[in-house]
C-alpha cells in the first residue's frame, strides 16, 4: 500500500559540513529580528524556491552565495534555475545583494559585496530603512584581520599544552616534602654619598630634537623660500607651535601652505613672521567619533543594492523587491504572461490526440 504524503516539498539537503566559505569582503550576512525557525517555513514558496530557500537558511554566516557556489551543492537545479530561484525571493522580500566600500590600511578603497538573508519575509519599507543604519552598513563591513601568529596552528614539533598532573594522595610512612630554601633579597649597593652619577650615553638623544615632523616642516620653510629661511635655534623655538597643528589633524602640507601663502615682498623677520602666523592662524580642533578598532576597515559611505537578477547597482529605494527597472519589468511581464497549469495540461493532451491520429491504422 502506497504512503500518501502530505506535502510535495523537495527535502533540503543539509549544508555540509565543509561547505565553502566567501572570501573577506563576500558572503551571507543575516538579517536581525527573524522568527524561530520552524518547519512551515517558506511554505507559501514554489517548490523550487523553497528547496533553495531552506539551504540558504541553513548556511552559517559568511558562506558563498555565488550561483556557481550554489549550483554545486544542489545537484537538482543548474545555475539558471539558481539564479531564477534567489531572484524570486528577491522578490518575496527574504534577500537583498549590497555593495559597500570600506577604507583599509594606507587609506585604500575597496568594495566589499554581501547577501543580506532573512527568514522572515520583509517588504521593501523594512529594507530600505535597515540598509540605510550604521548597524547594517557595519555588518557588511569585513571583520579586522587577525595576525598570522594568533591563526597559524601550532608546529607538528610543538608539545601540546597539557593540565599539570593531580598530585597523588600522601601515603602513610612517606617523609615530608623538604621546605624549600628561602632565597635572600639581594641588597641594592650603597653609593658613596661624594660619587657622581654615570653620565648618559652620547647617543642617548631625545627622538623629538630635530627629527619631529613639526621641525622638518619648519627646516624646509627656508629651502623653498629664502625669504623664510630659520636657523636651527629658530626651528626648535617654533617647533612648539607647529606641533599643536599636527596635533589637531591638519597635515604637513597645509602647515606648510598657511605659513608661506601671501607672503610680503620683503621678510625683516622670518621668526616673528612665523610666529605670529602659527598662533593667529591656528586651525580649530575638530570633535572624534568614536575611533573603531585598529585594523579595522572603516565604512567609507553608505550600501548599494545590486540587482539580483543582473548586478546594477542603486540606491535601496531605486531597486524595490531587490531589481532595478529593466529586470523587474522583465520579471513582473513573465509572470503575467506565463501559462497556467490548466493551459500546460490541455496542451499536452492536444498533442497526445494529435499523435493518436498521426498511428497508421
């Protein structure tokens, strides 16, 4: 006797446990706010789309979401049927693609691309207002790198850390263990009170004495104009006062062009010239956010929606349910004009009676 099963639905498969994880700056990323998952989920879905959907859902943070990636792991559909699915649910609100771009070390631009991922169906309102917070655009941001020495595993040679051993319970009749010896301090010799202290070594120079970037700048004055040229008890007298301009964020070249713009014909005074333009002209100090971790990447502007179905990128609210224009009217003119279920059987029964009449009798 035949087992009537209740739903048609496809099992999804597992994710496997080596499933291949993006590189930094790809992958999923989930949503917040979703539903405990249940076993209803995506049952309103096509049964392709629900196979796809309950893979997706498994996946852990930070797994590829290419369509090839995909199209690996789920032998049932190839790349196009993939890439159908995840723009019909695009559509039913479950996932956006964003691009972002990130400033890394040396101040280098870089886009990060991320798949936002929700369990839950959201509309285009919950969307846009989620993609345009600081929390999702640090979510799609790449994780700071850790160092080389706190991710390589150990050497095969390296002993492997082990608890130290319990001590064994004290037997009767064993001796005691023997107290161990007290160590004296060792005394600090008595100077002679008439001894001169050791003078420091000769190369035992302060960084700061003509090496600081403030006195640089100041040394170079001369040197790109002679009318501004100091001495070197000049420099270290002004060094004070261009050090609080680099202090406030400016740079070594705008010090440079507010002291030497607008000069007059003829300079009496190099020194007090450039003393009085370093405390009249000094630049406001600006307020800091809150300064992320080091080797972090900064969020250098706000996230882009990618058309799922062909890549373009927007702004949120310019590409609803996830398509630019052109893909969703695309998207939106093949479900209107796709043929019914009904349609489909009365064709296939036409054909039959077609070839029915076509047999030799």
């Amino acid at each position: 006797m035949a087992t009537q099963h209740s739903s048609s639905a496809l099992r999804v498969p597992a994710a496997p446990p080596a499933y291949p994880m993006a590189k930094p700056g790809y992958g999923k990323r989930s949503a917040p706010d979703q539903q405990a998952r249940t076993r209803d989920d995506f049952a309103l879905l096509p049964t392709r789309e629900r196979y796809v959907a309950g893979f997706v859902d498994h996946l852990p943070e930070g797994a590829a979401m290419s369509v090839k990636t995909l199209a690996r792991q789920l032998p049932l559909y190839g790349q196009q049927a993939i890439s159908t699915a995840l723009t019909a649910l695009s559509v039913a609100g479950h996932l956006r693609r964003v691009r972002c771009p990130v400033v890394g070390a040396g101040d280098e631009t870089r886009w990060v691309f991320r798949t936002f991922w929700s369990r839950t169906a959201r509309d285009n309102e919950w969307w846009n207002t989620y993609l345009a917070t600081e929390k999702a655009t640090q979510a799609a941001a790449p994780a700071p790198p850790s160092s080389a020495r706190d991710m390589a595993p150990p050497p095969p040679w390296a002993p492997a850390e082990e608890e130290p051993p319990l001590p064994a319970p004290e037997e009767r009749g064993t001796k005691p263990a023997p107290e161990p010896t007290a160590v004296p301090h060792q005394r600090t010799p008595v100077r002679a009170p008439d001894a001169k202290p050791a003078p420091p070594a000769p190369d035992a120079e302060p960084h700061s004495a003509g090496t600081s970037p403030a006195y640089l700048a100041l040394a170079r004055l001369g040197r790109d104009d002679h009318r501004l040229a100091l001495s070197a008890d000049d420099c270290t007298t002004l060094e004070p006062l261009a050090a609080k301009w680099l202090t406030r964020g400016v740079s070594v070249d705008y010090l440079t062009n507010a002291l030497t713009a607008g000069l007059p014909a003829t300079v009496d005074s190099p020194v007090g010239l450039l003393r009085r333009r370093l405390n009249d002209k000094i630049p406001p100090r600006l307020p800091t956010a809150g300064s992320p971790s080091p080797g972090a990447p900064t969020p250098a502007g706000h996230l882009l929606v990618e058309c799922t179905d062909c890549g373009r990128p927007g702004p949120p609210q310019a590409l609803p349910d996830g398509l630019c224009r052109p893909c969703r009217t695309a998207h939106s003119g093949a479900a209107e004009h796709s043929p019914r279920p009904a349609d489909i059987a009365d064709v296939k029964a036409h054909m039959n009676n077609l070839r029915d009449l076509l047999k030799p009798v």
